[in-house]
C-alpha cells in the first residue's frame, strides 16, 4: 500500500527494437546518449511521481539501486 508516496517503473524491454544489428530502446543514458540496453525492469518510490520517474532512468542507466541520488531525494528503488 502507498501512502504519501509514488511509484514509478521504467523498462527498456518495453521499447527495445533492433536496428542495423545493434540493440536500442527508449531510454537513453544521459552521460554518453547512448541507448540504454538492459532487460531489467526498475522501480523507484519517492515522494512525488515525477521525482519517481526520473530517478528510474538514474538506477537504469547506472545499475545501482543505491544510487546517492535516491538517499538525497527520500527514495528507495527496486532492480528485477
């Protein structure tokens, strides 16, 4: 149950097309601007949906569900 929270999901599995050979999807990382390639599914709570939602692109481009980023904006995230 949530309460006084959001949560919000991100999955590049949903969107990932092949193209020229190569694998690509929706989700980009934002250091490099490249495509993220991952089949993990990830899901973020936080105390506003947008926050939410952003930060599920910060865990899937870095692979880490403990990201400092989470902590800094009360939030927890989910790697499946």
């Amino acid at each position: 149950e949530l309460r006084a929270e959001a949560l919000a999901t991100s999955a590049c599995c949903f969107s990932a097309r092949t193209i020229d050979g190569r694998r690509v999807s929706t989700l980009l990382d934002g250091r490099s601007g490249e495509p993220l390639d991952t089949n993990a599914s990830i899901s973020v709570f936080a105390p506003e949906c947008v926050l939410a939602d952003a930060l599920t692109k910060v865990v899937a481009a870095t692979g880490n569900p403990d990201h400092p980023a989470l902590a800094t904006a009360g939030a927890r995230a989910l790697i499946m």
